[in-house]
C-alpha cells in the first residue's frame, strides 16, 4: 500500500469540510432536522438561514484546503483550531443535550481531522 501524501491528507480534511459543509448548505432543515433534539427545533427562518451560513463557511474552508499548500504550521494550527469544537460537542451533547446521536456526526468529522492534522503535522516537512 502506498503511503499518504501530504496533499492526500490534506484532501481528506477538505473533504470533511465540503460534506458536512455542502449538507449544511444545501439541505440545512435535514441538518437540524437529524442533528438537534426536537426539544430545541425552532420554526424561525433565522436558525434555518444561520445553518446554511455556517455550512457555507465550511464549504470555503474545503475549497481553500484543496487548494492551498497545507505546511506542518498549517496541520498544527487547524489542529489546535479543532479543539474548542470538541468541547462544543461534548457541551451541546453531554452537558446541555441539544444534539442527537446523529449529531455527533460532528464529532466524528471533528476527531477524524484532528487525527489528519496530526498525521499530516508529522508527515509534512519541517
């Protein structure tokens, strides 16, 4: 098996972004719909508009991560950038439950781009 690239790895985190962006984007009524316990739906358009903005955020980020060149600085720095994301979900499903199972989709992205950063830290040249 041939080992990952740099650029392979790079890739990946992208396209954790561009799914899970391009869902939220495109489909955000789905997203709350799945992701957020019924208890905390809201009818207001705002919260509808405000997932698909966040979704497009992400779509962004995707596209940058595919086309930038990702350095060990860049692996560190999105990995450090990661965290507070995973006290997100572990506040929003463990202290405050507004997310549902399929929620922690979140944190399955977040930890498989965290382990990415990682690799792609210790893969990338100094």
């Amino acid at each position: 098996m041939k080992p990952m690239t740099v650029r392979a790895i790079q890739y990946l985190i992208g396209s954790v972004f561009l799914i899970l962006g391009g869902w939220c984007l495109l489909l955000p009524q789905s997203v709350i719909d799945l992701t957020i316990q019924p208890e905390f739906h809201s009818q207001d358009y705002i919260v509808t508009f405000m997932v698909a903005c966040f979704g497009a955020q992400a779509v962004l980020f995707g596209i940058i991560a595919f086309t930038a060149t990702f350095t060990r600085r860049t692996f560190l720095a999105l990995g450090l950038a990661l965290i507070p994301f995973l006290v997100f979900n572990y506040y929003f499903y463990i202290v405050v439950p507004v997310l549902s199972f399929v929620g922690l989709i979140d944190l399955v992205g977040n930890l498989t781009m965290l382990g990415l950063c990682y690799l792609g830290y210790r893969k990338a040249p100094a």
